[in-house]
C-alpha cells in the first residue's frame, strides 16, 4: 500500500561543518569537513518520506537568487514532483551548521522565501491537499499557510502532522486541527507551560501525563515526544502510554534525525501500521541518520531500513 502526503516544506541551502568543538566568540576554527547540500526541514520530510515508498505532493518556496538553482535537481533526484516549487522575489533559504566530535550540533537558518509562501498559495493547492492521507507541516514557513493547509484538511477528514520546529508559540487555530503533535523534550515543556501554566506541580516540575493532557487539550489525539538517546514516548487519549527506546549507535552527526524521525513515522502510518510499530521505524530513520554524516545522503531508503530493523531485532 502506497500512503499519499502532502508535504507543506521549506527549502534551504545548507552548509555545515564538521569542528573537534564548538568556536567561542571571536574564534576561527579548521572544520575537519564541508558539506554543501539542499535541505530544510520540509526537504528533508519530503525526501524522506518518499525515500520510504511514501507518494509526497507538497509546497516548497524557493527565490530567485543563485541558490535556488539548486532546487529542481535536488527534487528530481530524490523523485519529488517539481509542481512542489513556488518560485517567489527574493532570497531562496540557507542555513549553516556546526557539528562537533561527539555528533552534537548547534545551527542557524535564514528563511528567506520559505515565509513568503502565503496562504492563498495553500489554498490554490486545495484539490492535491484532499487527496492526502496525511499533511505534514513544520515551523520554517509562516503561521498563515500550515493554518490554512490544517483547516482544508480537517475540512476534508485528512489527518494533519506538526513538527514545530525551530519552536514558536503554536497559534490556537493551528493546534485545534493538529492530529500529530511530534516535539522534543524541551519543545514539548514549552508547550505545555504556555497551554496550562496551572500544570506545574508545587516542585515546579511537570509529568509527562499532565503536559500530554495539557497540549491534547488544545486539539491533538496523538502527542510523540522525542528524547534524542533515550528514545521517544507517545500519548494517545485513553490509552497508556507508548515508549519506544533508542537505537544503540555510533553518532556521527545527529542533524536531520528528527527530521527523519518524523518521516519515519509518517511513511509507516499512511500504509496502515499501528502506531507502536510506527515509532519503532521512525527511530530506526533517527538513528540512522545520526551515524552518518550530512542528511539528503544519509536519509535511508525502504530497503536500507529493513536491513537496519533486521540487524536489531
């Protein structure tokens, strides 16, 4: 069974190097390595989605700028169809990124046409969003666009996807039509706090049970909260929770796991897996992309999965 998703991505040249440490103020380092490759977070869901053996249609906005002549190879590569491509005035998406000896990495995105996309461009794409068993958004573009993308798919019955990040407030309306909250540990305390401040304990600490009711509150049936080596947990209403733990790995660059994370877990849901098994594909997508170095590369294919999952059954 081939799932059908619909991508609502970001586009970004991204450029990252690998350092022995993170530089202090003022400090010029040698990178040991240079990596030039197409990404963002929606490129990077897009791609691994398909990858998997996902049908992705999807929105993607590009400039007109030298960048971005480096998007209609990388989508025909990765076999995404280039109706995916708005092209709009300004500067296409580019991001830089340090990666030290232990995997670990700090990194910063310029958005640039990727919060130009609108949601009059959403809803042109209106028909190719109802076509969808899941849509699947995240925090590079606007509020206004993954709004209207969530509305015209809960309008339609279609299971909507957020993965907000890099992290801002999530706007109410956006929440009420989210099926799938996927955060990580940090985001997900964020989150929570801003929902129900009253959740805090008197210690000042917050249970995972009390910050999943907290954001399902809001809109989601499904919170996944992802904790990077100690695995990932999911809260679905009424039923306990499910913890999935993390892959034993040698991490050599821990960018673009959650991005793959959530790919994983898109991919296994729109062919009909139950959640459980979802996450344990999902967290084989993580692991493998954290022990080898750069993302477009790295994000794995339906075979090369199996062949992991088969080596850690």
């Amino acid at each position: 069974m081939v799932g059908r998703i619909f991508v609502l991505g970001s586009f970004v040249v991204a450029c990252s190097v690998t350092v022995s440490r993170f530089p202090v103020a003022g400090e010029s380092l040698r990178a040991d390595m240079l990596t030039v490759e197409p990404g963002g977070k929606g490129f990077n869901l897009a791609v691994g989605a398909a990858r998997l053996g996902a049908s992705v249609d999807g929105l993607m906005a590009i400039g007109d700028d030298l960048l971005s002549s480096f998007a209609a190879p990388a989508l025909s590569k990765a076999g995404l169809p280039l109706t995916m491509l708005k092209r709009l005035p300004g500067a296409t998406g580019g991001g830089v990124a340090f990666t030290d000896a232990t995997g670990e990495n700090c990194l910063a995105v310029h958005p640039g046409a990727n919060f130009l996309l609108s949601a009059q461009d959403v809803a042109a794409a209106a028909d190719r969003i109802e076509q969808a068993q899941l849509v699947l958004a995240q925090f590079e573009i606007d509020d206004a666009p993954i709004a209207e993308a969530f509305r015209l798919a809960r309008q339609a019955g279609v299971r909507t996807l957020l993965n907000p990040s890099p992290y801002r407030s999530i706007k109410p309306e956006i929440l009420a039509n989210t099926s799938i909250l996927v955060v990580n540990a940090g985001e997900a305390l964020a989150l929570a706090e801003t929902l129900s401040p009253a959740s805090r304990t008197g210690s000042g600490a917050i249970t995972e049970d009390e910050l999943a009711q907290a954001i399902q509150q809001g809109g989601p049936d499904t919170l996944i909260v992802t904790r990077g080596p100690q695995g990932a947990v999911a809260f679905q209403r009424d039923e306990p929770p499910l913890v999935q733990a993390a892959f034993a790995i040698e991490a050599r660059d821990s960018i673009g796991a959650g991005d793959a994370f959530a790919a994983g877990l898109s991919a296994s849901l729109v062919t009909g897996l139950p959640l459980s098994e979802a996450l344990r594909r999902a967290a084989a997508c993580g692991a493998l992309v954290a022990s080898r170095i750069g993302v477009f590369e790295a994000l794995p294919t339906a075979a090369e999965l199996q062949d992991f999952l088969a080596a850690h059954a």
